[in-house]
C-alpha cells in the first residue's frame, strides 16, 4: 500500500497516459493474499504504471471479485502478469488450505501451528497469510528441540534446563518422555505419532502443559486429532495440501 499514493499521486502530476490495463478476478472464494505484493511489483516494474488495490491482503474475497487493476503500457503489463498470477494462486491457494483445515474444527477448542516459513521472497507474505486466515505461527526464534535429541536424556535436560523463553515447544516420541517433560520447565510438549491409547493417557497427565499433535494429517483427519484433547496440531506436511487458486487476468482498454 505504500507505493499506491505516490503512483496516484505522480500520474496525476505528470499526466501519464494510459494505453491499457487489466484486473485480477477471484474465481472462487477464500481469504485474499498477495495484493500487497503484486503492488509492489507492478509498481517497480513501471512506475507509471497505476494501481488499483481492490481488496486488501485478509479481506473475504468471493467468486467474481476483483483484487487489484493496473493500468499501464500494454508490453509492460503482458510481460508480468503471469509472474503476478501466480503469485496470487500460491497465496490465495494457503489461504484456502488453512480455511479448509479451520473448518474441520470450528466448534473444538483447538488451533492450528505452521513453523515459520522461508521461502526466498515468499517468506513474510506465505506467514501473513497463514496468520489472516487464522493460522498461528511458531517464530524461527522459539525454541523448538527435535525428538532426536532424547538420544542423549541427559543432554536434553542440561539444555532444557539452560532455555530461557516464554514458550518452549519439545518433541517427544512416547510416555516416558511424555512424563519427563511433564515436570520440567517447557511449555509446549509436541506428541508425535502417538497412539489413540497414548494420547488419551496424555489428556488426563499433562500437568497443565500445552499439548501439541504432529502428525500427518489431512482434512478428514483433522478433526479426529483435535478431539483427542490437543491444545494445537502441526500440520507437518502443509505445503503438500496446498493446490493453486484459481485467479483470472481480464484485459480492458481505457
């Protein structure tokens, strides 16, 4: 949004002719992402290239809506607009995906963790948009120790033991590592692949831990998970459950 007053702003000064233009169409309904980037990469592309933000990155977007229009130079916007397009179809395609799985377990008293993501440019646009979907992230900055290191017992207390965070989230892989951590000072303990046996045994000892289920899980799956009394799920293999959105490039003429 930030580029969109000056882009304004100077075609009005300089009068800038505009030879064509187009709008991107939502051609189904989700949560709209990537409107802030594309803005800016059409507004770097061309700087006289005018913008139009129809909806805002988290805005409900139905079938039919327009997310943003540009009007510019005809080779400019041709040369682009599939990077754009696709730009909008991975985004609104994350969106979609974590509604589907926030759908699953509307009525339960759970949420749903993604790690933070780092995809080269991608990055802070894929985690907003898990976050205005109703996602949660956990930060590159939360310690997160890996199931392996129990290897070691006594080397995962010592470490434990030197943790200094608000919330720290462990792995664990059965109920004697379950019920170590119990009594020391993690905050979050991630189950992972446990038994219906097991995770019933965890909701009634966890000694007001917060607990997390890492599993494989899909849309059908989900729900059962969230019933098992876990606080949050991880939905490990996330990004396989992403399909592309579709979104729709319309060309107009001034």
């Amino acid at each position: 949004m930030k580029y969109v007053d000056e882009i304004l702003n100077n075609s009005k000064k300089h009068k800038i002719k505009v030879e064509s233009g187009g709008a991107f169409i939502s051609k189904g309904s989700t949560i709209a992402a990537g409107v802030t980037l594309v803005s800016e990469i059409l507004s770097k592309q061309n700087s006289k290239n005018i913008i139009y933000q129809i909806k805002e990155d988290g805005d409900l977007l139905k079938r039919g809506d327009v997310l943003l229009s540009v009007r510019g130079a005809y080779g400019d916007i041709a040369s682009i607009k599939n990077d754009c397009l696709n730009i909008f179809s991975e985004l609104c395609g994350v969106s979609l995906a974590v509604q589907k799985f926030k759908q699953e377990i509307k009525d339960l008293d759970c949420q749903i963790l993604f790690f933070q993501n780092n995809l080269p440019g991608l990055g802070e646009y894929y985690n907003q948009t898990i976050v205005n979907s109703g996602g949660l992230i956990i930060s590159n900055n939360t310690p997160y120790l890996s199931a392996n290191l129990w290897d070691d017992v006594d080397s995962m207390n010592e470490l434990l033991d030197n943790l200094d965070a608000e919330d720290i989230f462990v792995e664990v892989r059965n109920i004697e590592e379950f019920n170590q951590l119990t009594v020391s000072k993690c905050t979050h303990i991630v189950c992972l692949n446990f038994t219906d046996e097991d995770l019933e045994y965890i909701r009634y000892n966890n000694n007001y831990k917060k607990i997390v289920i890492k599993n494989n899980m899909t849309f059908p799956s989900i729900r059962s998970f969230a019933k098992k009394g876990a606080d949050y799920l991880i939905i490990n293999n996330f990004n396989s459950q992403v399909k592309k959105f579709d979104i729709d490039f319309s060309y107009f003429t001034k």
